[in-house]
C-alpha cells in the first residue's frame, strides 16, 4: 500500500482556498496511487487565531457539504485521507481532523492535549477517546500536533490496533527538535507506521518549520524533508509488519514483544494527576 504525507502551505481564515488546495493534493497523490493521504492540522482554516469569536466564523459542522466534495474526489482516485479543520458543534469549538473515504466521513477526533499556543488557547478540550477507524485495509489511528508528545496516548491507539498513526500537525519553527525525535520515536515503540504531516509558511507572527515524515515499525524513517518547501512524501508500507509485534533479531537468542512484555498492573501511576505546584 503506498502512504502519502502532504507538507503544504495553508491559507489563513479562507476555508474554500484550503478546500481547493486539498483537491489538488488528493489530485496528485491519486495519480501517484496513494491509498491514504495524511495532510496536516487546521488545513482548512488556519491555526494562528487571537480569539475564539475570530476562529468560529471560520469552523465546520461535522455535516458541511465541502466534507462531501472530499468525497467525491476520495471516490474519484479511489483513497482516504485525514485533514484538520475548525469543528463546530452547538456553542462549543475543537481543533479536529477527520478520516475521510469515498463513503464520507469514516471518523473524526478533536484534539485532547492542548498546547497555549495559537487556536489551541480557545477551543475546548478534545472529548472523543482515541479510536482506530478502518480506510480499506488500513487501521488507522488520529491524532493532532501536541498528542505526539503524550506517549500513553499512541501507545492507546496502538492497542486499539493501529496499522499508521496519521498526525496532522502545525509545529512552529521552535518545535523542529520535536518533529525529528517524536516520529521515529512512537513509531519504534509502538512498532507501527508513523506519518507526521507539517504545515509550511507564515502565519500571525508564527514560521512553520516543515520537516515532515513517514516513519515505519522500529523507527525506521522512510520518507522524510528537513525543509520547508509544499512536498508529498511517499512510503510503500505493509500493514502485516505493524501487526506483528515480535521482533527476533536473533532467533532464539534475541527476542522481544512490545505488547506482550508489557506490566500493566505496574503502570497505575501513569495516569493519576500530576500533582500541580503552588
């Protein structure tokens, strides 16, 4: 199966450029035979917002017809992909991505772990539990930006049964030491495939470094940019490698399973608060 990664620029606070923006992606990676297309965080509307009014007049229903044009085209080539938009649901806004599939709309997540930074600062806390959607005979697992940095978070959709984490993500220029660590990092430990899809440009006083990848099962980059320039990154993977979970290096002698060498009953810790400072 070939996995494509969309580095691109975004238009800010303009949904329909982004929308037509994204055709043209799902455009090129259809001819380039991509079976999912993994595009980045706020990709239709934008990210760098100063307020909560400002943003809303820029966010979606989860029925607004423009997920139905992705459709159409998702049929067209005969494809998913994942993109980031503004949702809006009733009084409430979330920053959020969607599987989308030539059948519509496969899954949705809002974004649960929130940076103070950009729109991030005003929307309200992501409250669908992490899940794993099928696109073809893909298992797919979403997730936004700053969740990379929770590894008890991919770890979940990973024992949900994730083939590819797709990470839609706006990572500024000073986060560039997290886009070249996190990637291989959860895609070794997790022994699954790993596409992080980061925004170009400029935004309300804000640089986007790029550096997007595909990484596979331990760790291993397989298609990657250190620059800022729009790129589709392109990765043939093979969900059987992230199923299997066992790892001989030497047989018999080095062996090891990341999920059946766990030792849950010692990880409660894990998820009790931190206890916050005065």
């Amino acid at each position: 199966m070939l996995l494509a990664c969309v580095q691109t620029d975004v238009t800010f606070a303009d949904v329909d450029a982004n929308l037509q923006r994204v055709l043209q992606w799902v455009q090129q990676a259809g001819e380039a035979g991509a079976d999912l297309v993994v595009l980045p965080e706020c990709m239709l509307s934008g990210y760098a917002y100063d307020s909560r009014d400002e943003a809303l007049g820029h966010a979606l229903e989860l029925d607004d017809p423009r997920f139905g044009e992705l459709a159409r085209a998702a049929a067209e080539h005969d494809l998913h992909l994942t993109l980031g938009f503004l949702e809006r649901s009733a009084d409430r806004l979330f920053n959020a991505s969607a599987l989308i599939g030539p059948s519509g709309m496969v899954g949705n997540y809002r974004k649960i772990h929130l940076p103070h930074l950009g729109i991030d600062r005003f929307v309200d806390r992501g409250d669908i539990p992490y899940r794993v959607h099928q696109a073809g005979e893909l298992r797919v697992g979403l997730a936004i930006c700053y969740d990379s940095s929770f590894p008890e978070a991919m770890r979940l959709l990973a024992l949900h049964g994730a083939d590819v984490i797709a990470l839609g993500t706006n990572w500024p220029c000073g986060a560039s030491r997290t886009a070249e660590v996190v990637p291989p990092a959860r895609s070794m430990e997790n022994h699954l495939f790993f596409a992080a899809a980061n925004r170009i440009g400029e935004e309300n006083g804000f640089a986007f470094c790029g550096c997007s990848s595909i990484c596979g099962p331990d760790g291993v980059v397989l298609a990657a940019t250190d620059g800022d320039d729009a790129i589709m990154l392109l990765a043939e993977i093979d969900p059987a490698q992230a199923r299997n979970k066992r790892i001989e290096r030497v047989p018999g002698k080095h062996v090891i399973h990341r999920f059946d060498d766990r030792r849950p009953e010692f990880y409660g810790q894990i998820a009790e608060p931190w206890p916050k400072s005065e």
